[in-house]
C-alpha cells in the first residue's frame, strides 16, 4: 500500500514508563552495536523529514549508549563547492561504514528528490533520473552486505509551527532554525507532493520506508528506537562467541579466574 503522510498524524502520547522503556531500548541497541563489531556488519540508518521534527532527538537518544569508536552520525547540509563539481552522490560514497560500523544519516540523498526537486537546485530531468539511481545506489550496498535502514520522521504543520517557535524562544536552541525554515515551509504542499513520490518510487524490498509520527515526542521517540532495535536485531547475528580459551588460560594464571555459574 503506498504510504501517505495524513495516515501518521493521530499516535496517542505515551502512557507507559518512558524512562525505563528508554533505558532497555538504549540497552537492546547497545548489543545491536556489539553484535556488528564481533561479527564485521554494518548498517546505514537514514533519516529524513521535516524541519524541526525531532531528527536529531532521536538520534541522540539512539546512540547514547554507542561506542563512538564505531559509529558515525552524518549530519548532511547544502553540497560544497566540491561536491556540487561532482555527481550528488559521489559525497555519500566517502561516508559508507566500514565493516563492524554504523553509519547514521541526519538527511541524506533524497535531498535530490526532496529539497532539490522543490527549490530548483536541480533540474526535471536530474530529479526524474535520482530516482532509478538511488534504488540502484541502495541496492548496491544491499547487495555488498550493507544493511539499509529507513525512516520518515512526520509531524504536522501545527507541531512544526510550535517547534519552530520554541528554538526562537529558547537562546539555546535558536541555533537549530534559520530562513530556511520558513522558506520550506511555505512550500509544505510541494514538498508533500515530493515526498509521496519519493515513498512511491523508492520504497524497496531491503530498504523501505518507515514513517515515525513524532507529533508526541515520547511517542516517536519510542517507536523509532525499537523499529531500529527490531529492524538489526532481524538482520545481524546477536549471538556472542564463546571467551576466547587463550584469554581465558591468562585470566586464570594472572588473577585466579573462575567462570561464572
């Protein structure tokens, strides 16, 4: 069924004990973590969605208990000068993890078809042809072992309009927001436009589309982490070797080691 935005407006807030759901949920991701690191994985977790959603949020909540050693957070803005010389996806190539890493997108390359497509940065006909080689770029790193995450992180206008007040009220986030924030938000209806063909298009077996309705942040928070959680506990192997006997002998001879019962 194709995915409309409309149908992941109505969540109920939380009700459960969301500090200790948070906490397991921290938990489970952890092992996800070690689980990639002990049998040589990696994943990519995209996110996409609008501006002052609760991406980042979530991201943070998600790997708060990460080894930063192996995991990276990509926070993806406007193409360099660089970058905008080469194909759109040519800077996405250089941020692939490495095997026993996590790669996390904060926008990625469906900017192509998203801001891209909406604000003229590109023309009919690049936008038209991102969406075959996206589904191939994807397949690709299927294909090659890389495990592909996706997520959608929905709010209203109504919820984004309180955001957006909040970071001009709140010095501390006011970073967070800018002019462009109220120049994509003029344009919702194209960009709603955008995004249903980008869900139509590019929604693939292997990577398809979540959608998180964030309206209640507990809520979204919450349902994000544990489709992550359930998404790679699926997809990499969560059993753990046995102790290495080498170590093991040492441990013995060094401190008296005896296994646990």
């Amino acid at each position: 069924m194709a995915i409309k935005l409309e149908d992941y407006e109505s969540t109920p807030k939380f009700a459960g004990d969301y500090e200790a759901e948070m906490e397991a949920l921290q938990e489970r991701l952890a092992k996800v973590q070690v689980a990639h690191i002990v049998h040589e994985k990696r994943s990519m977790i995209l996110f996409e969605g609008w501006d002052a959603a609760g991406k980042g949020g979530i991201i943070q909540r998600m790997t708060a208990e990460w080894d930063p050693r192996y995991f990276h957070v990509w926070p993806i803005a406007a193409p360099t000068e660089e970058e905008r010389n080469r194909h759109y996806l040519w800077r996405f190539w250089n941020r692939l993890p490495a095997n026993g890493n996590i790669a996390v997108f904060d926008r990625t390359w469906y900017g192509r078809v998203l801001v891209e497509r909406v604000e003229g940065f590109c023309s009919k006909a690049d936008w038209k042809r991102a969406y075959r080689e996206i589904n191939d770029f994807e397949a690709q790193q299927i294909d090659a072992g890389t495990n592909v995450v996706k997520l959608f992180i929905h709010i209203t206008q109504e919820t984004q309009d309180k955001q957006l007040a909040e970071r001009i009220d709140t010095p501390w986030k006011r970073w967070k927001t800018g002019t462009d924030d109220y120049r994509n938000r003029a344009k919702r209806a194209e960009y709603l436009d955008a995004m249903h063909d980008m869900f139509r298009r590019t929604d693939k077996p292997g990577a398809v589309w979540k959608v998180i309705d964030n309206n209640h942040r507990k809520a979204g928070r919450i349902a994000a982490l544990r489709y992550i959680a359930e998404t790679l506990e699926a997809l990499v192997p969560m059993d753990m070797p046995e102790a290495d006997p080498e170590v093991v002998a040492l441990a013995k001879a060094a401190f008296g080691y005896k296994p646990k019962k």
